[in-house]
C-alpha cells in the first residue's frame, strides 16, 4: 500500500526545495525526496548549489579574492598587514562550514513548513508513483496527485580527457584540493572555467583556460566580454580561444593536454586539469518501466511555458528543462508550479532572468545584448557609463568596468541592460525590477539613486541613452 500525498517533489535542490516549500504554506500535503548525504552520511539538502556549487564557490571566490587584496591591494590604501600567507585548510574549513550551516537550514526550513523529508533515490513509476530506495537498500512507494521533478544537472564528461578524480577532476573536485596547483589547465573558459580559474590564480596558480569556442562568452554582451577578456588576462589569466581539446594523458604527477587551433596542434601540460565545458540534466535513472516521459532536443525534460511535461500531474522545474541552469530561475519555477496546483495563475517571465559571473569584477546582464537586437534589426539606443568616472568606484579603488542600458529608439523601454563591476549581481537586481515593470531609459533617469554609489552609474548610463549623462561627456545623436 502506498503513502499518499497531495504534492511529491523529487530534488531538494533551489528548484525542488522552492517548490515543496511552497506547496506545504498552501496546505499541500507534500512529500521531498533527495538523495544527497554529507561524508558522514547524514541529509545534504540543497543539491549541487548549496553542496557543490553555487554556495562554495562563493565562499572561495571571496576568500580568494581578499587573499589577493591583502596581497597587492591593502598598501596603496595604506594598510600595512606585513607577511600574508595562505592556510589553505582553514579556508577549506570555512568553504565547508558554510556548506554545512545552509544544508541544514534547508532542513529547518522544510520542517518547519511541515514537507515530509525522505532520502533516497526516487524513480517515477506508472499511474503517479514513486519508489524510493534508500542509502540502506531499503525500498518503499509512495503515490501522489502531482509531481514535481527536479532531479537538477551533472558536469559533461568529454572523451578527450576523461576525469580520474586526482589529476583531472570535474568543478566538484575543483573545490577540494588541498594545496594550490603551481600549474591549473581549465579546460572550459565559461561561467564555471571563469570562476574556477580566478579562485586558483588568486591563490597562486599559472591558469590557461583552452576554450573550444572562437568567440570568448558569446552569450553577454560583445562590448562587456571585450573588457572582461582584458580584465582577466590582467589578473594572470590566459585564456586561449578556439582552442579544441583533443586527447590528455597523465604523465608522471601532471597532465599532458593536447588541443588543436588554426595555427595546428599543440601541447601543454599542467600538474592538475579542471573539465569545465557545461553541465546536463541528471536523468539517469529518474524514470521506471513504462514511463513514457518526453525529452526535448538537449536531452533535458520537455515542458512548455508552465513546466508540465508530458505526462499528467507531472512537472518538472531547475536544470532539467530548457533554458538556463541558473538557481534562481528554478526557484521561480518551483514556486510556479506549486501555485498553478492550487488554481493560481503565475508565470515565470523568461524575458528577465539575470545571468552572472562571479569573478572580480562581476560580470552581469538581463535582457538582450546589443549584438542580438541589432541582428534582428530592432531600433536601439545605448547609453554606457564607465565605473572609473563613478566617486564612490574611486572611493572604493573598484573602479574596472562599465554599465550599459539599451533601450528601444522609438518607445524607449528597457530591452537590456549589461553590467562588469564589483558587486555587478546586486547591481543587476535594479536592472530586473525595472524591465520587469516595463521601465524605460527615462524611468530610471527620472529616479533618485543615493549618493556615493555605485548604482549612480545605472542612472548615469539609463540617462547616456538619450545624450543627458551628466558625470560623462555625451555621445553626440545622430
């Protein structure tokens, strides 16, 4: 006999914890499966984000990045702090403390709203039900009226340098090294290569990032990716373009790589290899005998606008269906669907999710890029201001990067706006509450921004789209 609930939600990752929460403070019955455990076998709530990803990548990002301040930086600003040396472990300790202090508040939080928290494996069976085997071998059924699936994502494996976990490992590994490699290889030069590669060059490592494209982060905008490039080689980064991997072999402590780029092949070696090249949805087993559940063209679950697959009373939220594998948009997503079942009718706007890149600075942008909106011959007008023209960015001594509004030439609303600054992902919330009540350039310009900040430069940059600026000298109009 099966347990029965109201709500089912396979993942307590950002997208299925959202979503069961959600479903229980509406008075679901609801049920959370997830089968991440700690090293001491104990519940890990909160999927790769919060166990191996989002949240510990941060915490060495900054790390890294005061390491390095106190480094280079804290003399010119007359802070004399003698001889700085790195402790890696303790820094690896913090890294794990915070881990651990957000996978149980994931815990608290499901329990206090009264989810019904199971570990395990889950797999969908026919007619809405769910097996679960736990970590001992145990196998139970559950049954429930929906279904939320939000199984999330795993790093690519690439056949040309496959991981062994030591020498070559994925973005999980790339967190757990205990010393800092003299050489890194990143072989991927995206979000994760990015960020993965700064933490370690802060921390002294030679990083070269081969990447396969010939365009460097062809998604942001090209004026935004043009500085960044040169931001981060400045940093010590190299980053080699077009550059297709084609065989790695590991030789006596190091890894040989191979790669070929139009000027032929070539050959380097590195004493560690982070794989890095993307991510896919983790489906592998998720579905039983008979469960005939629709994939799109990517591999990832088929959903339409509301996330319902093609099963009935079957959702599915996060980095298993289309669109970007970003939390945030499987959190809304999650939310989404746990109001539809109770007859609400919100939707998730997929014309304003942010993207970020938490290097130093941050690269952030909403909306579309300049390039994009001028290949569908839509009218533009742009409007950029320069973090070195900003007093609270001097102020700071942050002053690397640019903020830059495009909007519409004739209605002149918001169509994107695009953002390399230190703390660039809260400065882009600003940008996606304005798009997503439909601001024009002249909202923002119209409205009070404190002073000294560094969000004065999204008012100065929404004012530069129509020539009115006033900390910069205004582009003449053609």
């Amino acid at each position: 006999m099966s347990e029965a609930f109201d709500v089912a939600v396979i993942g307590a990752g950002p997208a299925g914890y959202h979503a069961a929460i959600r479903a229980a403070q509406l008075g679901l019955k609801t049920v959370c499966i997830d089968r991440w455990v700690d090293k001491n076998g104990a519940a890990a709530l909160g999927g790769t984000c919060l166990n191996v990803g989002c949240i510990p990548s941060k915490a060495l990002l900054d790390a890294s990045h005061k390491f390095r301040q106190a480094l280079s930086e804290f003399n010119e600003l007359g802070i004399k702090t003698g001889k700085v040396s790195l402790d890696l472990d303790q820094m690896q300790a913090h890294k794990g403390k915070v881990v651990q202090s957000l996978t149980q508040g994931v815990a608290g939080l499901l329990k206090s709203n009264g989810v019904d928290v199971r570990l395990g494996r889950a797999r969908l069976e026919v007619d809405n039900k769910i097996s679960v085997i736990d970590h001992t071998g145990n196998e139970v059924s559950l049954s429930s009226k929906a279904i939320i699936l939000a199984p999330g994502s795993k790093p690519i494996d690439i056949a040309a340098c496959p991981m062994d976990g030591e020498q070559i490992v994925d973005s999980t590994g790339a967190l757990e090294f205990n010393e800092v490699p003299k050489t890194l290889g990143v072989i991927g030069a995206g979000v994760i290569g990015l960020e993965l590669g700064s933490v370690w060059a802060r921390l002294g490592s030679e990083v070269v990032l081969l990447e396969a494209l010939p365009e460097f982060l062809p998604a942001a905008d090209r004026q935004l990716a043009k500085a960044a490039l040169k931001q981060f080689e400045r940093q010590g980064l190299e980053i080699r373009l077009g550059a297709k991997v084609i065989n790695s072999v590991p030789k006596k402590g190091r890894v040989e790589v191979e790669y070929q780029d139009n000027d032929g092949k070539h050959k380097v070696s590195f004493d560690r290899v982070i794989v890095a090249v993307g991510r896919v949805p983790d489906i592998d087993g998720l579905c039983g005998d008979g469960v005939a559940l629709a994939l799109d063209q990517r591999g990832a679950i088929a959903v339409d606008d509301q996330c319902q697959t093609s099963l009935p009373n079957v959702f599915a939220v996060g980095d298993a269906v289309r669109g970007p594998m970003l939390a945030h948009k499987g959190m809304e997503e999650g939310i989404m669907v746990a109001e539809r079942l109770v007859g609400s009718k919100p939707q998730v706007n997929y014309d304003t999710v942010p993207s970020v890149i938490y290097t130093h600075p941050e690269i952030a942008w909403v909306g579309e890029s300049e390039q994009h909106l001028t290949s569908q011959e839509i009218p533009i007008k742009v409007g950029m201001f320069p973090l070195a023209a900003s007093g609270r960015a001097m102020a700071s001594n942050e002053t690397e990067g640019l903020i830059k509004v495009v909007a519409h030439a004739e209605t002149d609303r918001i169509l994107g706006v695009h953002v390399m600054a230190a703390h660039g992902s809260e400065l882009i919330a600003e940008a996606v509450i304005a798009m997503e009540f439909g601001a024009s350039a002249e909202d923002l310009g119209l409205t009070m921004f404190a002073h000294p900040t560094l969000s004065e430069g999204l008012h100065e940059a929404a004012l530069a789209v129509s020539g009115h600026a006033i900390h910069i000298a205004n582009r003449k109009r053609r």
